[in-house]
C-alpha cells in the first residue's frame, strides 16, 4: 500500500486554514478511537466464518499496529478492559508524532485490517472534524484531498518530476506555479499559476523543437508527426498559447482587471496545460 507521503509530497508545506491538512486534534482522535472500536465489535458480531473470532485477538493487533506507527512499546496486557483502554490511550500518541505516521496507521487499520469496512464510519468522523482527507479502497491511493487548492497542488508535484531530467527550465516554472496554487482562492494567484504553467510549456516546447520562438516550436513539432503523433494533439499547445495572448491578456501581462477566471476555470485550464506537457515529456522519453 502506497505510503502518505508518496501520495503527497509537500503535505508538511500545506496550510490548516480552510482543513485539517497536516495536523490532528484531541476531538479526531477521540471520535476515531471510538468508531474504530465499534467497527472491530461490529465485526466480531457479525463474524460468519470457521471457528470463532476473538475480540481480544483483534483489539491486540489493533494494538501492535498503532504501537508500530507511533515507534512505542506493545502492549503486554490481555483481555478487557485493559485491553481497550491501552488501545484509546496510546492512538493519542499520534498527536505528538509525524502526521505521515497517523495517516500510514488509519489507512493500514481500514484498508488491511478491516478490509474496507470501516472506511465510511472513518470518513464520517473526518467530515465531522473538518478533516482534508479521506479514505478510499484504494491500495494505490489510500487517501483523496478533499481541499481543490491541494489536490492542484499534489497533480503539479507529479508534472515537476516527470520534467525535471528534461527541462530544468519547464521544471522551475511548474514549481513556481505550485507555490501559487497554494492561494488558489485569491484570483491573482490562480492568473499567475496559470501564466507559469504556460511559461514551462513554451520553454518546453522550444527546447524539444530546438526553436527560437513557440511559433517556430510548432511548427517543427507539427512537421514530425512520426515522433509527435497528429496534428490535433501536437498543437494543442499553440492554441493555448494564443487563447491567453488573444483572450486573457492580462494572465500574461499581470493586470487584474481585464478578465474574471473562477476556481474551477483556473482548473480547467491548468490541467489542459500540464496534460500537454505530460505528453511532450512522455514521446521525449519514449524516443530517447
């Protein structure tokens, strides 16, 4: 199962003003500990297998996998209600540990343990807490960002590393534009992230045509259609380029009060950019 921090790289870089993005509180904990308890009673209840499932067998595991993820000592004790009182004492520890570390614990204690089960009762609770997260069966992706200024932010991350061997230059301007989407709701920030993205595009293209200008970029990665594929992907990328030259001149140029883009406009259009960037990336590493 895909560890949290493979999911999202720059988690201890996100902001807790709208979400819970990289931090726990006393109440989450507290709800969660419950709601996983009742699950685990829930499915010894309902156990319809061979031989008998013992709850006191379970709560144990429950209890070696947050003393793992917390680097604390296991439980020596047996049987209730000791059992249940080491398990909701020691979840706390969490609140004084890495935040990659209780994440890697709740999604191993409701993807593996309960095979899924819990994953909606935990998600409540997540709601409940206003929580950034939430859980999915998954193994490849145990966690959504429910946050869109972060899940912007987790796509780019992705794009950075694709391009970073290639174009150091396009690399750069991604990341510049990252650090702006981590403002998403302020509409200058949104107009800049966008206007970076166009930037690691041009340079991108530029520099796999070996051109002077995007227009002679084009026009070269058009004539190679045996390497860059039709013409109706290939020049995706000058249409964008002119889109925000002819209609959103103000991206370019930095003046706010030109055009109006939302949230999800802003989306939209980052995404179409950085698709197209993903794509030069990928033929140039096929044909390396």
């Amino acid at each position: 199962m895909k560890i949290f921090k493979e999911q999202f790289l720059d988690f201890k870089s996100f902001r807790n003003d709208k979400f819970l993005m990289n931090t726990i509180t006393t109440d989450l904990v507290r709800q969660l500990s419950y709601v996983i308890v009742q699950e685990l009673s829930d499915m010894v209840e309902n156990y319809k297998g061979r031989g008998r499932l013992s709850f006191d067998d379970r709560l144990k595991v429950l209890c070696d996998i947050i003393s793992e993820y917390t680097n604390t000592e296991k439980t020596t004790n047996w049987g209730m209600p000791y059992l249940k009182s080491d398990f909701e004492k020691s979840i706390y520890y969490f609140k004084d540990k890495p935040f990659n570390k209780f994440m890697d614990a709740m999604s191993k204690i409701a993807l593996e343990f309960f095979e899924g089960t819990s994953i909606d009762k935990m998600n409540e609770a997540f709601e409940e807490n206003n929580f950034g997260y939430r859980l999915q069966m998954n193994l490849d992706r145990p966690w959504i960002c429910i946050n869109s200024d972060i899940e912007m932010v987790t796509n780019i991350s992705e794009i950075i590393v694709t391009t970073e061997d290639l174009s150091k230059q396009t690399s750069e301007h991604i990341r510049q534009a990252r650090e702006q989407l981590k403002r998403a709701s302020d509409e200058r920030a949104r107009k800049d992230a966008i206007r970076d993205c166009l930037s690691a595009m041009e340079a991108l293209m530029k520099k796999f045509a070996n051109a002077k200008d995007i227009k002679e970029a084009d026009r070269l990665l058009r004539e190679n259609k045996e390497k860059w594929g039709p013409n109706i992907i290939i020049g995706e990328g000058i249409k964008l380029w002119k889109l925000f030259h002819e209609e959103y001149t103000d991206i370019r140029h930095g003046n706010d009060e030109i055009s109006d883009i939302t949230l999800e406009q802003s989306i939209y259009f980052i995404d179409r950019i950085l698709a197209y960037v993903n794509y030069l990336c990928k033929v140039e590493q096929l044909n390396c």
